[in-house]
C-alpha cells in the first residue's frame, strides 16, 4: 500500500541530536513479529520502573531501519515515553525482502499501532505518532487508518504522490527525473493498469484522507528541501485546518531533506518543538 520515497539521506547521523548509549534509568530491548506476509522488526525503549506510559511509535526514513533509531527512541524514554520504533519487510515468495510498497493488506497500516497499545506499559489512549520522510508518510497514514492517535509529528513528508511525481514546478532536469523515478514506481506496483497505479498513489498520500486525521498534527519542513517540497506540509496543513484540525507547521529556514540528522543547530530547535508538541498532546 504505502511507496518507499527514494532515499537521498546518505551521510547522515541519527545520534546527532540523540543518546548514542541507554541513558540511565532507561531499558532497551529489540522484537520481530510476523503479521500477515509483514516482518516487523521493533526497537523499544522505556522508563525502567513500573507503570503504564504515554507512548510514541517511531518510523525512519525510506532505506533505514528501525535499530537506526534508538538514539530518538531513547531520548523519548528519557523524557517519560515508551518508545517503539518499528522497520518492515515483506514476503516475497520464500523470503522477506525491501519493496517499494510495503503495506498492501488493509490491515498493514495498524499493525505495529496494535501492538503497542496491546502493550501493558503503555497507555492506550496516549500513543503518538512520529516519523521521518516516508516514516512521516506512515505516521499520517496510520494515524487516519486508526484514528487511536493522540497527535502526529510528521517531519517532510509528501503528503500527495501523484502530484510529487509529475510536480510541473521543477526544473526540467528534476521533471526528467522524477519521470524516471514514476516509471520505477509503476514496475515496483505491479499495477495492470494506470488507473490501478494511481489508487495505490491514492492510497498512501495523506492529503487524500485528511479528512480521517482527527489526531492534532506538526509538520517539520525545511524551506529548502528539493527532495519533497515544502509545499507537500503546507498543503496538508492548510487541508487540516480547512477541517478545523490542529494543525501546526514548522518551517525551518534553509533547511533540506532529512535536515535534522545534518545540521546539528537546526535538529536541535525541530526536536525542542517535537518534544514539547508530544509532551502537550500525547503526555498531557
């Protein structure tokens, strides 16, 4: 169901801004789950005494893993959270493998949301949502496919694919490629059709099912991302609103694609307003 956007974050740190060790009074430990033809691996982080936690469920940007988010699920448990941060892979024949699109069963979008509110340290009604790039595309997926969410932190997502592939804005070069990249996508679906293409587009861009995102959402965009515009969280945020939804936007100046595991001042001030968005709308 969902498309693995084409990842341009090499020579990046995700401790930049993050514990690179178990701070003390954190636990940590790893999980697979098998649901459906989905393999799931999880990376969990907790405070170490007793109780149930608010939550906030973790997804990485398109070809990184969830152990490489352990510095942000740590620091989140720091702050009082349990933290999950989950990675998929999907059968193929004998094997679980990498695909472009990862979630195709209807039920693919709430598998790791179920399990951590299953969780008995966790409390159900306070699960928040955060990710990165395509792991933003999966939180504002998820959080519309459930509607369980106490809020989202989406940080530069494409919020509408078809209009992110064939965005007649860029330059010709970028046209050219991004034309290339669609006839990637078209192979990797398997779609018989061009409109059978387009619905699964449809499918995982959030702008399409805004008005099932009831969860109070913070968009993180630097201005100059060329990977996925800016324009993609102004869209959706000005959508939200148009709903009456809380939405916020965070528009970070001079800032590109994947910024916050780059620039270390710039991480610094999106990761301040993440925390205090979560602590205002998850913890409570």
């Amino acid at each position: 169901m969902l498309l693995a956007l084409v990842s341009l974050s090499a020579c990046v740190d995700h401790y930049l801004v993050h514990p690179r060790q178990v701070p003390v009074g954190v636990v940590a430990h790893g999980e697979a789950m098998v649901r459906g033809k989905l393999l799931i691996r999880l990376e969990w982080a907790r405070p170490i005494a007793e109780g149930r936690y608010p939550a906030v469920i973790v997804h990485p940007e398109a070809g990184h893993l969830a152990r490489e988010m352990r510095g942000v699920v740590r620091d989140l448990a720091a702050r009082g959270y349990v933290a999950v941060a989950a990675d998929y892979r999907r059968a193929v024949g004998s094997s679980y493998r990498d695909t472009l699109f990862t979630w195709r069963d209807p039920g693919d979008p709430r598998a790791v949301f179920e399990r951590v509110r299953a969780d008995r340290r966790v409390d159900p009604a306070r699960i928040g949502l955060l990710g990165f790039s395509q792991g933003g595309v999966y939180s504002l997926v998820i959080a519309a496919e459930t509607g369980g969410a106490a809020a989202v932190v989406a940080y530069y997502p494409v919020t509408d694919f078809e209009r992110w592939l064939d965005d007649p804005a860029r330059r010709r070069r970028e046209r050219w490629v991004f034309r290339l990249i669609r006839r990637h996508f078209v192979r990797q679906s398997g779609a018989a059709t061009e409109e059978e293409f387009r619905a699964l587009l449809a499918r995982a861009s959030p702008l399409r099912h805004a008005d099932r995102i009831r969860a109070p959402v913070l968009l993180v965009h630097g201005t100059r991302d060329r990977s996925a515009s800016v324009e993609e969280s102004r869209r959706l945020a000005a959508r939200l609103r148009e709903l009456g939804r809380p939405a916020e936007l965070l528009e970070v100046p001079d800032a590109g694609h994947v910024f916050n595991f780059r620039d270390r001042e710039k991480a610094a001030v999106a990761w301040e307003a993440t925390v205090a968005f979560l602590d205002r709308h998850v913890k409570g």
